[in-house]
C-alpha cells in the first residue's frame, strides 16, 4: 500500500521525521510532498525543502521525496496511493485536519486519511517555531537534523531581524 504524507515542511523537523520513520514500517511506500502553496511565504525553495528531507531520510529504503502543486487527493490518485497521512500534535491540530480529512473525503471516496500521534517529546514541535527561535540566535539542534540547522542558520545570517 502506498501513502502519501504532504505538508509544507519548512523545514523538516525532528517532529516530522517521526511519523515519517512509524510510517515506513506501516507501508510499502511512503512519498513525502511537499505542497506548493501559493498562499504562504516559505523560508526554503521547495527544491531545498525536497533536498532536506531527502537527506533527513537517506536510511529509510522505502521513502520517496516529490513536490505537488494541487490538491493532495490529485496526487494521491496520479500515484495510485490508498492513503494520506497526516500528524497529530494538539487539539487545535485536531479540528483543522478533520475538516480536512472530510473535505478530502467528498472529493475522493476510495483515499482514507490516517493520522499518526505525535510521539510524546515532539508535541510542541512546528516548523514555524524552529525559524522563530533561530530568528533570535537560539540553539535549535535539538529540533532539526543538522543540515538543516546550517541551512537556516545561513539563511538568519543573510537576513537578521
Ligand atoms: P502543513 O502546512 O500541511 O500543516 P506541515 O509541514 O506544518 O504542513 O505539517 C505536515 C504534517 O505533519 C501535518 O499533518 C502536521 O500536523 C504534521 N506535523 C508537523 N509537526 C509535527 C510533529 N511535531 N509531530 C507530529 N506531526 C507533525
């Protein structure tokens, strides 16, 4: 069975990393997309966001890396894919990924989402809070691998708030 996991990754955190390795060991195939969303200004190209994660999972032989301008259901039915992933933090998570897994839902009957809970120490973690520390010079090595850690670093460098 192939999945699906789409988001705007910027960038890959530790937090994504998780459900993207539980995922491994549920399916054959899991793509990771990177949604390009004309809506939001993102910190990293998507080619560099692709390339990231790319990196981030390099050990995992199962995990594909592609990016999709579209709605994920499109993607999901161009792959053949029976699955859309998503992860799940808090409550406020919550109400915005079921009216999106039943938006979805009306637009593709045959592609079920399935949500994969956070792991306890990645609860709190989002990647706009990663760029919100480093944007103050604080350490956040503990929150992304380290490429990506030099990646925003360099990006923080050239732009100081
Ligand atoms: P989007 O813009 O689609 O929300 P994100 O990159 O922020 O894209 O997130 C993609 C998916 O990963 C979402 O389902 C989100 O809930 C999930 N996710 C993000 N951070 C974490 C985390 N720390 N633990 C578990 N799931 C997470």
């Amino acid at each position: 069975m192939i999945a699906v996991y789409a988001g705007s990754f910027d960038p890959i955190t530790y937090g994504h990393i998780d459900i993207i390795t539980r995922s491994s060991r549920l399916y054959e195939r899991v793509v990771v997309v990177v949604s390009k969303n004309p809506t939001k200004r993102p910190l990293f190209t998507v080619d560099k966001r692709m390339e990231q994660i790319r990196k981030s999972t390099e050990h995992l032989p199962n995990i594909e890396v592609d990016s999709f301008s579209g709605l994920t259901v499109t993607y999901a039915r161009m792959r053949q894919a029976q699955v859309l992933l998503r992860g799940l933090r808090v409550l406020s998570d919550f109400e915005k990924e079921l009216q999106m897994a039943h938006t979805n839902k009306t637009l593709a009957d045959d592609i079920e989402t399935v949500f994969l809970a956070t792991s306890t120490e990645y609860g709190f973690l989002s990647s706009s809070l990663v760029k919100e520390i480093a944007q103050f010079g604080s350490a956040i090595g503990h929150l992304v691998p380290p490429h990506v850690v030099l990646d925003i670093e360099k990006c923080y460098a050239k732009t100081p708030p």
